[in-house]
C-alpha cells in the first residue's frame, strides 16, 4: 500500500521568508493585512474588494486547513521576520494529471522586492520535489505586467488564451 504524504506546514524560502500553513491565531493579522491593502489587492482580486471582516478570515482560513489535509489545495501564509506580508496558494490541483495552478498576493508594502517570486519558486520545488506535480500554471490578466514578470523570472512559458482575455504562463518538470 502506498503511504500518502502528509503536506508541509511550513516551508522555508530564504534565511528571512517563509512560509507557513496559516492558523486561526493569523487570523487577526490577516484580516488587518487585507484591509490596509484591499485598494492595492482589489485591482486584481475580486474577493478583495468587497467587505472583509475577522469571521471572513476565519473561514478563509478554516477552509484552507482543509483543503490542505485533503491535498486539494496548499495556501500559506508568506512570512517575513514573523509578520504575515501575504500568502500563496496551489489550486487546482489534478492529481491524475500532475498538475496544478499558483495564485498569490503580497502587500503593497512589500511588493517589488523579490518576495513573491521567491515564494513561487520555493513552492514551486516543493510541488515538483516532494509532491509528484510536473506541471504548474500562472494565469493572469494581460495588464497585470508584476504577475508576467514574476512568471518569466521562474522561466515559465507563456501561452495566451484564445477563449478569454487571461495569459497563462507553465512551467514543466520533466
């Protein structure tokens, strides 16, 4: 019988980053994050422009710890120096496929520094060292030039969508 792995709750990216499976005590901490950023963040994503309260962020949360046990999706929490400054997240998960998507976030403040990058590349090892994925997708709106830039530094391929307006950017384990 084969032994499932029981994902990573914390995976180190550099000496000062890293990332960590979030628990209900970063709920505090993440739900003041996502209201100092919600402009900055709503540009992109649409559950953040809405209104985000601390139940929010408890189910947020909740329901990664989840999906996390079930391996359906990995959402950490992106760290610096102990202070939550984002997260990252696999979805989409296929296992038949070995496939899988990255989506993430990183506070204004933070942004620009080479941290998101970092973390997509660490979680991207992880994935394809430790997990069996051989595939992992970026998508991202043509206009979002930080997300083409993240997704050519991690020499991801580019292939734009010809049903909707979204580029996809893979990147292929062999």
């Amino acid at each position: 019988m084969k032994q499932i792995n029981k994902p990573k709750s914390h995976i180190c990216v550099t000496s000062k980053i890293s990332l960590h499976a979030l628990r209900e005590k970063d709920s505090i901490a993440l739900l003041y994050l996502v209201n100092k950023n919600k402009n900055y963040l709503g540009e992109w994503l649409a559950w953040a422009k809405g209104t985000y309260s601390l139940q929010n962020s408890i189910d947020f949360i909740k329901e990664k710890k989840e999906l996390l046990i079930l391996k359906k999706e990995y959402t950490y929490g992106i760290f610096t120096a102990k202070t939550l400054v984002g997260c990252i997240c696999s979805h989409n998960i296929d296992w038949n496929q070995r496939t899988a998507y990255l989506g993430y976030w990183i506070a204004k403040e933070q942004s620009n520094q080479g941290i998101a990058t970092s973390c997509c590349k660490a979680l991207i090892e992880y994935l394809f060292f430790h997990e069996g994925i051989r595939r992992i997708g970026i998508c991202c709106e043509p206009e979002n030039y930080a997300s083409q830039r993240i997704a050519e530094k991690l020499r991801m391929s580019k292939t734009p969508d010809l049903r909707s307006e979204e580029l996809y950017y893979y990147l292929t384990h062999k």
